[in-house]
C-alpha cells in the first residue's frame, strides 16, 4: 500500500470510531475533517472514506502509531462520553497497531485523570516508553 493509502486507513479506522454509537455529530465530523486536511487527503477522497471499505493499514512507525492512537482517544472524547464499545474498539486497534497492550491499557485508564481525556503528550509518550521492552 502507497502512503496515500496508509493515510485513508488511519482516517477510515477514526471514521468507524465515531460511527460506533450510530450517530455521528457534528464535533466527530469537523474532528475528522481536520485530521483529513491534516493527512492532506482530499475532500473527494474524504467522502469516499465514509462510503468505501478501506483495509487497515498501521502507520510503520511507533511514533506515527502512538499519534493515531491519540487521535482515536481525542476522537473518543469528542461527545464526552465514552462508552464501552468505544473503548473495546480503541483497545483493538491498539493492538492491531502493534502498541503494547499494557502501556495501551495505562493510557485509557490515565486519559480519566485529565481534562476531556486530553494526555499531554509528554505523558502518553513517557507511558509508551515505561512499556517498551
């Protein structure tokens, strides 16, 4: 897969995220659409996105893995409430990303301390680093 669509998988993965409750709001849209302007995807290809099936592909760097799993957790938070079958799915994809699932763990339980669920990234990046073999 080019990069092109490594960026589409990320975005489509937050897509599914937001779709978990059936009922996308108009904070997880305008989150989305400024993580595609972010991944520099385009409007045509940003609507494609929310109608095509797009096979998963995780970032190949660590650090581009831990971004988007702080992109799933701010996305997480959005409506400020999360549920279960939200953090079911960001657990997943945690481990799908190749993150370790105990230090994927520490950040859910961790994002309760802070406002909106929002990890400074000092203390997401100090987290993954206390769990890296």
């Amino acid at each position: 897969m080019d990069e092109k669509n490594e960026k589409l998988s990320l975005l489509k993965e937050l897509v599914k995220l937001a779709n978990s409750d059936k009922n996308l709001k108009q904070a997880e849209y305008d989150f989305l659409s400024a993580i595609a302007i972010q991944l520099e995807i385009t409007p045509e290809d940003f609507i494609k996105v929310f109608e095509e099936n797009i096979s998963f592909q995780p970032p190949k760097l660590e650090g581009e893995r831990i971004l988007q799993f702080q992109r799933l957790i701010l996305l997480m938070h959005i409506d400020q409430s999360v549920d279960g079958e939200q953090l079911r799915i960001v657990r997943e994809l945690g481990i799908r990303m190749g993150l370790n699932p105990s230090a994927t763990n520490k950040v859910l339980e961790r994002m309760n301390d802070f406002d909106g669920g929002i990890i400074p990234p000092h203390e997401l990046i100090a987290i993954f680093q206390a769990y890296h073999n």
